[in-house]
C-alpha cells in the first residue's frame, strides 16, 4: 500500500529507530533537567515518560539490574512529587531504599 509515502526510501528495521528518536525527543537541549513548566506542556502520558527516562538513568547508575522496576513503582506516585525526587538526590535515594526494601519483600513472600 502506499498509505506510508515517508517509509519507501528507508531501510527495513527503521522503525526501531524512529521509535527511539520520538524516546529522547522529551530530553532538553540544555541538559535534560525536566521543569514544572516544561511538564506542565505535556500530556500525563508524555509527562511519566519523560519522568520515567529521567528517573531510569539517575536509578541505573546504581541499582542497574533493579532500575525498571523501581522506576516503575516510583512512576506511581503524583508527578510534583516524581518531579521533586528528580530535584533532590537524597529524597530520591530515600525513595529508592524504600523500592528495594518493597522488591525484596516482595521476592521473600514469593519463594515461600
């Protein structure tokens, strides 16, 4: 079909990589800190990915084999108090302590 005119000059397998261009669209020329105001712009959809892709890489750096989970269980809360654990480290290296005291919980009730 020609529906996706766009699509016929591009090699198989582009889509990935389109999907990641759209992925780091939310990330700022300027560095990549998130603002209320900028949040404020975007979609709640569009405001937990680019809290989440923020949240994934300062989680990564120390917890890399737990940091999509606790990614995700910290996704949950409100976005101002996503977006405060963004602007301060120790809140958010609380909130982690608290994720992985959850997730090993939660793996002990699993194996009994």
């Amino acid at each position: 079909g020609g529906w996706n005119q766009r699509g016929r000059g591009m090699p198989r397998g582009g889509g990935a990589q389109q999907y990641r261009q759209a992925q780091t669209i939310h990330q700022k020329e300027d560095g990549g800190v998130l603002t209320a105001e900028a949040l404020a712009a975007m979609s709640p959809q569009d405001q937990k990915n680019a809290l989440g892709e923020q949240l994934y890489h300062k989680i990564h750096t120390t917890h890399p084999e737990q940091s999509a989970k606790i990614t995700g269980m910290l996704l949950e809360m409100d976005v101002s108090e996503t977006l405060n654990l963004l602007e301060s480290p120790d809140v958010l290296q609380a909130k982690i302590s608290e994720a992985l005291l959850v997730l090993k919980a939660h793996e002990s009730s699993q194996k009994n």
